[in-house]
C-alpha cells in the first residue's frame, strides 16, 4: 500500500527530476556545501601554521616558482566538484526512491487488476 507521503513524493519528483539534474543547478544549489570545504582550505593554507610548509612556500615565491593563481583554481576546482558531487548524490538518492515507490505502485496495481479478473 503506498501512503500519502510517498504520493506526494511521486507527484513532487516527477515535476521537479528534469530540472533538478541540470548541472549549472546543481552547481549554484550545492556551492555552500563546496564553500564549507574550501573556504578552510584556503584559509588553512594562508594561517601559516606548520612552519616547514611555510619556510617551504616562502622560498617558492622568493625564487618564482609559486604561482598563487594555481592555489586559487585548486580551490575553485575543489568548491565545484564538492558542490556538484553533494548535489548530484542527493539527486540519486531521490530517483533511486522515486523508482522503487514507482515500482511499488506498478505491482500494486497488476494485484489489483488480477484480483479483479479473478473475481469476474
């Protein structure tokens, strides 16, 4: 038997599937959760707290071989991929959901056509 819930489910997600997978959408919906990853990355390279690696950055720059705009595409790669991977799992989750309650009403309905064969 399927509940009220998983009707209204089915009718939310059969409006809301097509939209919800574009990529550029999934993107903009799942930068906060990309920001919460980045943004400690960056802010925990710049703290300067283990010394080696700072001593180490330091004399990179000195010479030239530091280039920060590498630095920041990693982030920004790093936000994005976090970003799109959150929102695309949660969009696999909803589907995989859809498609059993789907499967769960199909089967509910060949019982209850059978039945009423049965009884004529």
């Amino acid at each position: 038997m399927i509940t009220e819930e998983e009707k209204r489910f089915l009718d939310y997600w059969e409006s809301r599937r097509g939209a919800e997978k574009k990529l550029l959408k999934q993107w903009l919906v799942g930068l906060p959760v990309g920001l919460l990853i980045g943004v400690p990355l960056f802010i925990n390279f710049l703290s300067g707290w283990y010394k080696k690696a700072d001593v180490e950055t330091n004399s990179e720059i000195m010479s030239g071989g530091f280039n920060p705009l590498v630095l920041i595409i990693a982030v920004f790669l790093i936000i994005s991929f976090t970003a799109i991977f959150s929102k695309r799992h949660k969009w696999d989750m909803n589907e995989q959901r859809y498609l059993e309650i789907k499967g769960k009403f199909k089967n509910q309905e060949e019982k209850e056509q059978s039945a009423n064969i049965n009884q004529l």
